[in-house]
C-alpha cells in the first residue's frame, strides 16, 4: 500500500470506535485523510457516515486504490476482519479497537482536565481500562469514573462544570440499621454471544445465569442458572433488556441470601476486604458502581448520542411511567436526569428487600414501554430497555439514598482475548 501523501484513509467500521477514531483524527487537523468509512456487507445502512461516503469494502477499495485502511471497530470483530482484508491482499495501517480507543482519548482527557482542574487527580482506572479515574484531592472519599469516548475534549463551560459537581456531590445513606449475616449472591449475566474473556476462578458467591436461554438449543449444565427458569420470565426478549433478563430473574427467583447483586461476564466488582466486612456485619445497605460524570446531560447523553439505542421518544416515554407509578420520583427523575451523574451498567448490591423493591420498580417501567410499543406495532433497536434501565436504576437510587446507608464499588474490566 501506498502512503497517505495524497491524505487518503478508508476506516473500516460504522460505530462509535469510528465515529469516535474520526472526530479524534478531526480534532489533530487530520480529518481530510479519511476518504471513506467501509463495512462488510452495508445492508441499508446508508451510502455515507459522519459526513464521508461509507461503502463495502471492495468497492472502497476500488475507489480509493491508493488508500490505506484502518480498522476501527471492537476488538470481537478485528479476527474475522483481517483475514477478509487478507483475501483482499490489504495489510492495516492501523487496528483500533475500544482498548486502543480509549488509550488515545484517555491521553488527551488526563492533560486537559489536569490543566484545566488542578485540585483533581485524573489517572486511568485500574480495573477498567475504557475509564479514567476523577478524585477530589481536598476529598478522595469524592471519587468518580468518566468515560473518555465521547466526552473528550470537553468544552471550557463543561469543564467548570466538572469541577463544581466534583466539590458538591454526595449521596450518603443516613439511617441505621441492623446487622445481618454473610450472606451474598451475585447473579452474572452472560449469552451466548460473549467474546473469550481472561477470567480467573468465579467466587463463591458470583453464579453464572444465561441470558436468553429460552433460545439455547445446547445441553443444560447444573452448574449454572438459565433467565427462563420462571414462570413470568422476559428471557425471549434479551436482545432488548440485555443483561436486565438476568435481573428479571434473579427478582423473581430470590436466593435466599441477605444480599443480591448483578454483574457482567465482562464486568466484575472488586470486593475489597474491608467491603466484606462491611457485608458481613450488615452495616452498607446498597454498594452502587462508582457516579460516573457524563456530559452535557445524563439525558442528551443517553437520548442523543450514538453510545446508546435509545432516543427523545424513549426518554419521554420511560417518564411517563414514572409518573404513573411515582410523580414524585418523576419530577426528581426530570431534574436529576438533566445533572451530569449517572450509575453505569445496572450492577450494584443491595440487601434483599431493597434489590426487590428497586426491581419492582424498574420492571413495572420497562414491561410498560414493551407493551406499549408492541400495542402500537412499534420496533425498536436492539437493548434499548437495557439502556433505559440505567437511567432508572440511576434515579431510584438517588432519589432514595436518605433511606440507605450507600458506597461506592469499583468494577474490573475484563479484556477479551
């Protein structure tokens, strides 16, 4: 392949590794480079993406023969992709994928937040590599994930804006409570379409629970638990809860522990020692994921941005149902979601009554969109509900923290192999 002399580029991939690779090139004065976007098969997709042509990638190829290509998309798919560009005779001027991507992003995040903030320390996280960590050094108890894709650069207004929520956040639990014993059970939600992660040994009180499994067709194992083992179970909509359908039924089945919690096959909680304790002794009633600092909006980032599947008329609609079932939490919902903190990933532990009612709660949400959607012949794109149970589990928590006593949990991110 030749050079970029004449400053052409074709990114393989459609998605926000892309679209984020992109804006990062833009950003250096380097946006002229990028000839085209490509993808294997284009399916309807649209013939351009972020402002450039998007075509399969023979076609591309042919277009542009003196381009070079670079991948940029997630990592599960870069195998099948470089041996398609084998058979093409086409070697990758670069391969970037989210660990790649975040890398690139969390670089230029640590220097302008560093700059910009001096009485914070901003470092990479870790446990997950796709986040930097925020702390307040007047206070490290005030700690918080920011996720580099899609939020940096940030804007001088936003900016300020970090700083102040950094110096006036908190969500302390103030009511006591007693003890109970040691008892944790922690469903993680995996599929049947999970990348090969590395992963050690599951503790003993992490259980694997197959999402979807209404559609598994292979042998039942004893060792792990199945989303469709109840009655009343959501296990054939998995594509649009997500992990949620492991949520689902961990409400509806219960263990009988003293606490419940959900995690990802990818995503783990670091349970610290002194965590344990705490569990032990009875004395946290909710560990939730670290706040993470998002902008301009919880809502613009989650209804507008392309790091989501759902939209305004989703957001609309999930406060609509909040209203039914709460206006009160409903009018907290509208002010808070427009606020710049949110917990990620719909993994946290609470004790027993509270997951419970937390669920009760959230499934009376999104089995309420379902059916209104379907009563109306109205699809949606895949994982949706999931993403709009973040936001639910995000305010029912904030709008409750005076009754608990909460901290934080850090989560490890597990890279795929």
């Amino acid at each position: 392949m030749t050079s970029l002399a004449k400053g052409r580029l074709i990114l393989y991939g459609r998605g926000l590794i892309a679209e984020e690779y992109c804006r990062y090139l833009e950003g250096r004065g380097r946006g002229g480079e990028i000839a085209a976007f490509a993808v294997t098969n284009l399916k309807g997709q649209g013939e351009t993406y972020c402002g450039r042509p998007c075509m399969e990638i023979g076609e591309a190829l042919a277009k542009f023969p003196e381009a070079e290509v670079t991948l940029a998309l997630q990592e599960k798919y870069h195998r099948e992709v470089l041996e398609l560009l084998k058979g093409l005779g086409v070697i990758p001027k670069e391969i970037i994928g989210l660990h790649r991507m975040a890398e690139l992003l969390g670089d230029q995040g640590i220097r302008e937040i560093s700059a910009a903030c001096p009485e914070l320390t901003v470092s990479r996280n870790p446990y997950d590599y796709s986040m930097l960590k925020i702390v307040d050094k007047a206070h490290p108890e005030r700690r918080f994930t920011f996720y580099p894709m899609t939020q940096v650069p940030l804007p001088p207004e936003e900016l300020e804006k970090l700083r102040h929520i950094v110096k006036i956040f908190s969500l302390e639990g103030k009511v006591d409570r007693e003890a109970v014993g040691e008892v944790l059970f922690i469903a993680m939600a995996t599929s049947q379409k999970d990348a090969v992660v590395s992963q050690d040994t599951l503790p003993a009180y992490v259980h694997s629970v197959l999402g979807g499994a209404v559609r598994y067709t292979g042998p039942r194992s004893g060792e792990i638990y199945y989303d469709d083992e109840h009655t009343d179970n959501i296990s054939a909509y998995n594509n649009l809860y997500s992990e949620l359908t492991v949520a689902h039924w961990l409400w509806q089945k219960a263990p009988k522990a003293n606490y419940l919690g959900l995690c990802h096959y990818r995503r783990h909680f670091v349970l610290t020692e002194e965590l344990k304790k705490k569990l032990a002794a009875g004395t946290v009633d909710v560990l939730l994921t670290a706040p993470r600092l998002t902008f301009p909006s919880v809502h613009t980032y989650f209804a507008e941005l392309p790091v989501t599947t759902m939209d305004e008329i989703d957001f609309q609609v999930m406060l609509d149902f909040i209203e039914k079932a709460d206006s009160e939490l409903a009018e907290f919902a509208r002010d808070y979601l427009e606020k710049q903190i949110h917990f990620p990933n719909n993994m946290l532990i609470a004790k027993r009554e509270i997951y419970l009612a937390y669920c009760r709660f959230m499934f009376g949400v999104l089995r309420g969109m379902q059916r209104k959607y379907d009563g109306a012949g109205i699809k949606r794109l895949d994982r949706y509900l999931g993403y709009v149970g973040e936001l639910l589990t995000t305010v029912y928590f904030a709008y409750h923290c005076d009754r608990w006593r909460t901290e934080y949990i850090d989560y490890q991110l597990l890279k795929e192999i």
